[in-house]
C-alpha cells in the first residue's frame, strides 16, 4: 500500500511541475556567442517578409506583438517581438538558436529553412523591434539600416 501511495504522489508531482508554465527559455552558451552575418535589404527584405508570413505569423502575428490567429491558443503564449525591453536582452545568436531549435509549442526550423533563411528571420524579427518602436514615438516611418 505505501509503494502504491509513494508512486501516486510521485506521478501527481510531475503532473503538476510539468502543467507550470515555462516562462524562461534556456539557450546554451555557445548559441549566444553566434555571430550575424547578413543583413536585410532589399530582395532579402521581400524573403524575410515571405518566410515570417509563411512560418511566423499564424502565432506571432503580422507586426510580432504575439496576437496571431493561433495566438490565445498557445502556452507558453508565443513572445511579443514589441516587446523592447526583452528584445534588448536577446542576442542575435539566441533568437537563431531559438528558430533553429524550437520549444514546444514552437517548432524548430533547422530541418525545414536554410541557415541563411533563418538568420534572416533573425534580421526580420529585429526589424518587427525597430518598427514597433519608432510607432510608439510618433512615426510610422521605419527606420533605414
């Protein structure tokens, strides 16, 4: 009787821990000393705009602000890319490990986009930031590289 007592409350117990939220995403050390190397311009802002579009927007949303179709549906909820304060935080290296490697419920993309496609993501979703910012203060311009 206490065996079964003993693995009852263990199972309860991982019930419960892995029902919690997840609200930080680990990244190894590694990943966030990766450097980009590509920039955003011109026909890579048209691809950018496409592979968002295609991949990103059903949770992230059009602008990033985490209110895509799929949005309320999803936990942990999918990140705000408005969110400057935690955009700040994340280096370019983090958000390519991120894409790459996923966490559920976001897929990773290392089978399904080239490298040079998601670090243009990376380019993208810092342009999302950017844009984001430059509304708050007044002007709809987005700024130029």
């Amino acid at each position: 009787m206490r065996r079964i007592s003993c693995f009852l409350l263990v199972n309860v117990t991982l019930t419960i821990c892995m029902a919690q939220p997840r609200t930080v995403w680990e990244v190894p050390p590694e990943a966030r000393k990766l450097k980009n190397k590509s920039s955003l311009t011109g026909e890579k802002m048209d691809s950018a705009v496409s592979l968002f579009n295609e991949n990103c927007l059903i949770c992230h949303g059009e602008k990033g602000a985490s209110n895509g179709p799929e949005a309320s549906s999803l936990s942990p909820p999918p990140a705000s890319f408005t969110n400057a304060k935690m955009m700040a935080k994340a280096k370019d290296g983090e958000l390519f490990w991120k894409i790459s490697k996923g966490r559920a419920p976001m897929p990773g993309y290392e089978s399904q986009l080239s490298e040079a496609d998601r670090w243009q993501l990376v380019n993208y979703v810092r342009h999302l930031t950017a844009r984001s910012q430059y509304r708050y203060l007044g002007s709809s311009r987005t700024p130029r590289r």
